[in-house]
C-alpha cells in the first residue's frame, strides 16, 4: 500500500480521483498552493455567503413581467456578472440523468479514461486532470472530460462509449441547455437594449463545449483548491452543481461563497459578452473549493460564437463618450493564449483591454 501511494504521489499525471481512492493523508507538493492563494488564507478571510440573484425565468413568457425580468437580468449583469435561474425549462430527471451518468464515467477504471488523455486543447474530446497536467506549474484538485456538443450530431459520436448511458443522458442535457443559452443571450441583449436577436445567428452556428468536472473528496482542502480564479472565454456558461462550492471575487476583491439552491442553474457571463457590451457587463472572476467529506460534480456548458468570429464591442454601444474599450477576438485566438500562456497569472481579457485615457 505504501508503494502504491508513494508511485501516486510521484506521477505527475495522476488523476486527483485515483489520489483519493488510494488514501493519500496528505496532497502531494504539487497541489500545494502559496499562502496567499489558498482558500483559507488571504483574500478568502471572511468568505460567506452572498444572496445571488435567483431570477424565475418563465416569467419571461409573460408579456406583462417580461420587462421586470430583464430589469433583474440588466442589474444581475452589472453588480455579479451572474445570477441563479429557477424554472428555466429542463426537466430534472434531465439533470439528474446527466450527474448520474457524470458519477459513472469517472468512477470507471482509469485504463478506460487514459484512452480519452490529451494535453491538446484544440481536440474536440479529451479526458485530463487539473487545468492542464502537462503544462501547470501548480496543479488543481480536479479531473474532466471536456467535448464539443453543438451540433449535437457532428460531436456526439466522439463522446466516451462507456458508460454506455453517457451519451444518451448528457446528449440529452446538451441539447437542452443549448436551447436555455438561446433564451438568456437574447434577454441579456435586450437588457443591453440591443435587439434580442443582436447574437442569434452567430449563437447558432456557434460552439458549444461541455465541461464536466469532478472534484474528489481532498485530504486538504485549506491548501489547494479545484479550479484558480478566472473567468470564462465564451458568452456564456449554464453552471450545473451537485453541491456547493464555487465562489465569487466581489467587489472588494473578497471571496464568496455562492449558496447551493435546489433544482436552479448559475449563469455566468463570459469574456464575449463583456466585449460585446463594452465593458457594461463584467465577466466575473470565480474559483472552485474542494471538500475533505464528498465528491462533487458539476457540468459547465460553455456556449462562444463561432470559432473564428471576431467579435468587438456593439456599434449600438459606441458613441463620443463611449469609446470601444477592448480590441476584437475571436474563440480560436482564446484557444491560442491559453496553449502558450499562463493564464492564470494573467487573463486572457486584460490582454484585449485598451488604454482610452
């Protein structure tokens, strides 16, 4: 048993989940962050948790409180950079379908998820461990499987064959928060007062790309953490949890935690739609914590326009006063930072920041 742990412990690709199981008492050198970073230490000093918009979405169908609604949407956007939905249209034997067949696939053998291993980040299905385990100078508690899903039918044959739920079951949750992303880029445009299809064509012929992390129970949870802090790439990303642990960087640049809510989603703003607004909306920075109890899962449906789109501040959005704030980017030119930068020594939006003054 010593051997076993001590060949862990040395394996620089080990998954964190095969860490776990062994019974490591502590986590090797490599998930150990520096003071300042960790999640008990540091900017994390008094972290609690913070009442996050909950927002009904049906009441978007009702001619009468749709405008009250993306009123709540416009101020979410402004102050958090996401908020919580409730009632949002996805059944929950969908979602529960989806964890159930999560909680499967990476308790399967890890010869069977070694067959899905790759470092590049350009392959449409690959399984791996931290951010990326070839290339992090500090490691994350954390294990994925990463695959395109829109269209649906070009990808989904790619996906992991076992177990032979997975599929099935994450297919059908893929589709469905497909349609949810549709839904809430068009209120958050109009919340912008931009027509509300200003992005349905590029949201359609654009990429989306399923996330789905596990976060091993961890001997010490105080010293590392599962994802560092940053924000995401895309438009938007439908944050579906398990259980609690994602937090938030406020205003103050104090972490807090984001409360659990039973059957809601988290709907984070990414880098795209802070561009497109010109900064009016913010793409907020977030981090995962870990547990020393359980295992947590979740899925992140990251949803970007379409590979090489170039997209830039709204004209609608630019007058005298207003001055474009960020220069144009495109999903591939994300996909190309992060393959030769440390991103989270440095965001990838900061670098599309322009000087104005």
């Amino acid at each position: 048993m010593e051997e076993t742990i001590k060949s862990l412990l040395d394996d620089s690709f080990e998954s964190a989940m095969a860490l776990t199981n062994s019974g490591v008492p502590q986590v090797p050198d490599r998930y150990v962050l520096p003071p300042s970073q960790r999640p008990a230490l540091g900017a994390s000093i008094g972290a609690k948790e913070t009442t996050l918009p909950v927002i009904d979405l049906s009441l978007l169908h009702q001619p009468l409180l749709r405008s009250s609604v993306i009123h709540e949407i416009n101020m979410a956007c402004k102050e958090f950079g996401f908020f919580q939905v409730i009632n949002h249209g996805i059944p929950p034997s969908v979602v529960k379908d989806a964890l159930d067949a999560a909680t499967q696939f990476f308790d399967l053998p890890v010869e069977e998820k070694m067959l899905l291993v790759s470092a590049n980040v350009h392959k449409p299905v690959r399984y791996g461990t931290s951010l990326n385990h070839s290339t992090d100078r500090v490691h994350y508690w954390r294990d994925f499987i990463k695959h395109y899903s829109h269209p649906l039918s070009k990808w989904i044959d790619m996906w992991p064959s076992n177990p032979p739920c997975y599929k099935d079951k994450v297919g059908k949750y893929a589709e469905a928060t497909h349609v949810l992303h549709k839904q809430l880029i068009e209120a958050i445009s109009e919340s912008l007062g931009l027509e509300k299809d200003y992005l349905h064509e590029q949201t359609e012929e654009g990429s989306q790309v399923m996330a789905v992390n596990c976060y091993p129970a961890c001997p010490e949870p105080d010293i590392t953490l599962g994802m560092p802090p940053h924000s995401d790439f895309g438009s938007l990303t439908i944050l579906l949890q398990s259980s609690q642990g994602l937090q938030i960087m406020d205003s103050n640049e104090k972490w807090v935690s984001v409360p659990y809510v039973e059957g809601a989603l988290i709907v984070q703003l990414g880098d795209q739609v802070e561009v497109m607004s010109n900064g009016i909306y913010k793409s907020v920075i977030h981090r995962v914590t870990v547990s020393k109890d359980y295992k947590r899962l979740s899925f992140a449906s990251l949803h970007s326009l379409p590979l090489h789109k170039k997209i830039s501040p709204a004209p609608e959005l630019i007058d005298v006063n207003n001055a474009p704030a960020y220069e144009e980017f495109s999903f591939n030119d994300f996909l190309d930072y992060i393959s030769s930068n440390d991103c989270v020594q440095q965001r990838f939006i900061d670098t599309l920041k322009k000087n104005n003054s």
